[in-house]
C-alpha cells in the first residue's frame, strides 16, 4: 500500500465524518432518543455505539489510551455508559444521551484524533498483521474476520472494517431512523 491509499481513506473517512457532523447538527436531543417503535433503536443507540468503537479501534491501531473515560461518562450523561457491543437489543432500547452538546464535542474530538492518525501512518505498515488468524471467539464471528486474509487482520483491513465500514453502517441506520422521527435522509 502507498500514500495513494492513505490519501483515499483519508478523504473517505472525512467524508463520513461529514455525514455524522451533519446528522447531529440537524437533530434534537428528542429526536435522538425518540423510540418510534418498541424493538427498533434509537437514534442514540447508533451514535454512541459508532464513537465509542471507534474511538477504542482507534486506540488499540494507535497504541494510545482511547479518548472515553470517567470525565466523558459524566458530561455525557448516557443512560447506558458503553458502546453495547455484548448487549442485548433489548438492553440497548434504553440507551439514551443526556448532553447532546457534550456528545457532539466528543464526537468532533474523536473524528479528529482518528482523521490525524491515519493521515500520518506510514504506509507500509497498512499490511501489518493487528489480529493474527486462526482468530480469538470474540473475533472470529465479525465483519472484520470476514475481511481478514489467511495471515490475519492487517491494520488496512482494521481500519476499514472497524471504523470506516461500520462509521457506513451505522449512518445507513440513522438515515432510516431519522425518516421516522420526521427528518430526511443525509445523502442523494
């Protein structure tokens, strides 16, 4: 892989950044916490489990302690303090933001430490092996395993997977939920 590549993700991972920026500043605070039908997630639910993955993916590429912590927890306020990967559905139907402001400071915060880590990886590395296959129980049944090669995951493929592909899922979510609380969709 060469700076090319990392050029392209660079832009890619912005442009969905964008897409989060503007959802956010074109929402409620009861818009995003609104449950519109009993089993379909909220709003919240998508946003805070999509920053808190990443900011912890990020981490783990970057070898650096994840932006999350105590002081986030507090001024976010969320009715359920982590990003919901091992819950249940029906854990998640409570997932609520208390401090939308807060959340959307920490969003910008975390799109900005990753958008400057990628932009500054030296491109040889994008093959390194991050996940060695045969994989662990809790990787071998996600996404990113799928992706993966015979060696493993390399950081390329942890990136896309775990912050740009799922930051992608998780905005279709959004844009479907935001059509049930009376807003459009974000992209043409």
């Amino acid at each position: 892989m060469d700076a090319t590549y990392r050029q392209s993700l660079s832009r890619r991972l912005r442009a969905v950044h964008s897409l989060y920026d503007d959802a956010t500043s074109s929402m409620t605070l009861e818009q995003v916490n609104a449950v519109v039908v009993e089993g379909a997630l909220p709003i919240a639910f998508s946003l805070v489990h999509q920053v808190l993955i990443e900011d912890f993916s990020r981490a783990i590429l970057d070898e650096t302690p994840p932006l999350w912590g105590e002081s986030w927890r507090a001024r976010l306020a969320l009715a359920i303090a982590d990003d919901g990967k091992s819950r249940t559905v029906e854990e998640m139907m409570a997932q609520r933001i208390g401090d939308f402001d807060a959340f959307r400071e920490f969003q910008s915060l975390v799109f900005a430490l990753t958008e400057t880590f990628v932009d500054n990886i030296e491109p040889a590395t994008f093959a390194d092996i991050v996940v060695a296959h045969p994989y662990p129980p809790s990787v071998a049944n996600t996404f990113s395993a799928r992706v993966g090669g015979t060696a493993g995951i390399s950081r390329s493929d942890a990136i896309e997977s775990w912050i740009y592909q799922h930051a992608l899922r998780h905005m279709g979510e959004i844009e479907h939920a935001r059509a049930l609380v009376g807003l459009g969709g974000m992209t043409s």
